[in-house]
C-alpha cells in the first residue's frame, strides 16, 4: 500500500471530498469510466456488448458492509435477481459478492446462508459466484464461509490477497476445494502486521502464488491484474497448464492489455460493477493510480467557470 494510495483513501473519506466527486460532472465522468451504470439493465446492456467482443464477466452490485439485517436480504434479493437476469439474458457471466454486504458483520450465519442460496441459484444457471475478499477483519469468516459452502454445495471461487501474511496457508487449505482462486495484490489498507506493506515484496509474493496455482490441477486459477510483468509471467506458466485458467480484469482498467489478451485466445473475465453505491470503488480505483485523480482534477478545473 504506497503513500498515495493512504493518502487518496484519508482525502476520499472527508465530505466535502465525496460532495465534490458525487455531485459533479468530471466526478461522474470518472465513475463513467469503472462502473457500468445505476441499474442491472445497464449492466446487463454493458456486459452483452462485452460478450459480443469475446469477453466473459462477473457481474458485481456495488455496496459494501450493511449494518442490519434488511439491508442485508435487500443486498442478497438483489443478487438473486442478478442471477436471474444472467440466466434469462443467456449471458456468459459470473457474479462477484462481499459478503459484508450480505450481513457478515452483523451474524456469521446470516452471510453463510446467503452464500448457500446464492450457490445454489448460480448451480440451476450454470454459473458460479465468486467471494471478494475485503479487509483484514474479515478474511478469517469469509474463507471458513467459502470452504464450507464451496465443499457442501460448489459453484464458488473466492479472492486471494497476495499482500496478505496468511495467504500461503489460506491457499493450502482451499486449492483442494476446486473453485476458482481469484488471485489479487489486495486493495484496501492494512497494518504492516497482518500484510506486506511494500510494492516490490507484494509483486514477488504474488509471483509465488501464481506459480503455486497455475501448478495445482483441479482448481480454475484467475490471475486478477493489470501488472504487464505478473501477466508475462502467467503467460509465460500457460504452456505447461493442461486445465483451464482465466485473465481477469477490472472494467474500464487497461482495456488494451485486455483486448490483446482476448486476440491471442486467453479467457479474459470483465469485473463488471454497477449500482448507485460506487463511491468506496472508485476511491480505491483512484488510490490505486495518480493518473486517476490528475484526470478528475483536470476535469475539474477545466469545467469551473
Ligand atoms: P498495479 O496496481 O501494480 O497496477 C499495474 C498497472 O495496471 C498500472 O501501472 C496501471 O497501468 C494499471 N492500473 C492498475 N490499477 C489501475 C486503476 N485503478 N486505474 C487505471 N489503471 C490502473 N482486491 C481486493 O482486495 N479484493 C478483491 O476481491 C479484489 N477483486 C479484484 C478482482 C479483479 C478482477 C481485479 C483485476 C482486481 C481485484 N482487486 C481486489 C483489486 C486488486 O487487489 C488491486 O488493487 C488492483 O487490481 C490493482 O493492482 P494491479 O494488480 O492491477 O497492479
């Protein structure tokens, strides 16, 4: 986690900061750039011309941690009808699901059960769900959630944070499972305790485990970045995979990179987020890269009178 990103996600916190990028133009500019729009329809509309282009998605409601229950069925009400849609609009996609969205904070069981109902509706589509991983406090519930669901039912895969300390174990422990092991650097900020703090040490980390997964038979490996020297180094592990692995990539995060790899025949999974919460994405999105708020900030200045 580099100084900026620390100091984008401080700055993004503040109110003023969120008014200025939610309720204006070059604010919803940039949100334009990550997120498909408000709705599913728009989503779905967004992801059919993607599966035209040769690109496979998972579909991700926007939202994060809900603190009571209602909120909580709304949130798994809402993926239910996400699957649906998939089913009925014959899309080649996934969903992606936090399960503080489905009320991990306020009772285990509450998520657990969710996660059952999710598996089993994606089972009857053909599709799958994958758990995003969110912060340190969560990581210990979201992979028993993952294990025990993904043995009792399957359909499952689950995000892997290369930054995190326990990722070796966590990845002994799931690669018998068989669903598909998202592997991701990690973007949220965590103390120097529980993850790797500096850039170079996450990059090599994530090295490690690509190897480690592109090795394993049995699972459906997805290396998740936008690093040309980690998709080098998947590309260059690829020969000696005889099972199926995946790109994947964030919409609207080098759409290059993603086309390229579409043309020489590589799956290449679009995460695909909608809904009127994007606020906490983009703000990790824009953390993540400079060039992201130099583009909101010229934006900005440019349209004030
Ligand atoms: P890195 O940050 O080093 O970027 C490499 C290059 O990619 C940059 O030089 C730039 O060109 C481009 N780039 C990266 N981010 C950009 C941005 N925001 N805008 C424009 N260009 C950008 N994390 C998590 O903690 N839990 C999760 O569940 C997930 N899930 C997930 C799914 C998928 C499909 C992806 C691709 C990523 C995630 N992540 C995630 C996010 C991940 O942990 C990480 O924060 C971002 O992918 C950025 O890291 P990169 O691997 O792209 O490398």
């Amino acid at each position: 986690m580099t100084i900026f990103t620390r100091a984008v996600v401080g700055a993004t916190a503040a109110r003023p900061v969120k008014s200025l990028i939610t309720e204006t133009k070059p604010g919803l500019a940039l949100a334009k750039k990550f997120v498909a729009g408000d709705t599913l329809d728009e989503a779905v509309e967004v992801g059919r011309d993607l599966n035209k282009r040769g690109f496979l998605l998972s579909l991700d409601l926007l939202g994060e941690e809900v603190h009571d229950k209602v909120s909580a069925e709304a949130a798994l009400h809402e993926y239910m009808d996400c699957l649906e849609r998939i089913d009925a609009a014959g899309l080649d996609a996934n969903i992606s699901v936090k399960l503080t969205q489905l009320g991990l904070s306020i009772d285990e069981g509450l998520a657990r059960h969710a996660v059952e109902q999710l598996a089993n509706r994606a089972a009857a589509a053909g599709t799958t769900v994958t758990v995003d991983m969110e912060d340190s406090r969560f990581t210990g519930q979201t992979v028993d959630i993952y294990a025990d669901v993904q043995a009792s039912i399957g359909h499952l895969g689950i995000a892997i944070q290369a930054y995190m300390k326990r990722t070796p174990d966590d990845l002994e422990r799931l690669i018998p499972l068989g669903g598909h092991i998202r592997l991701c650097k990690g973007a949220y900020v965590e103390s120097s305790e529980v993850a790797l703090g500096v850039k170079a040490a996450v990059d090599g980390a994530y090295q490690e485990y690509l190897k480690v997964l592109m090795a394993a038979e049995g699972t459906k490996p997805a290396v998740a970045t936008h690093d040309p020297r980690l998709i080098e180094a998947a590309r260059s592990l690829s020969p000696q995979r005889i099972s199926y692995f995946e790109f994947q990539m964030l919409y609207g995060v080098r759409s290059d990179l993603q086309e390229s790899l579409v043309s020489e025949g590589f799956p290449v999974r679009i995460y695909l987020p909608f809904g009127s919460q994007w606020y906490p994405y983009l703000t990790r999105r824009m953390g993540e890269r400079p060039a992201n708020m130099w583009f909101f900030a010229r934006a900005l200045f440019s349209s004030s009178p």
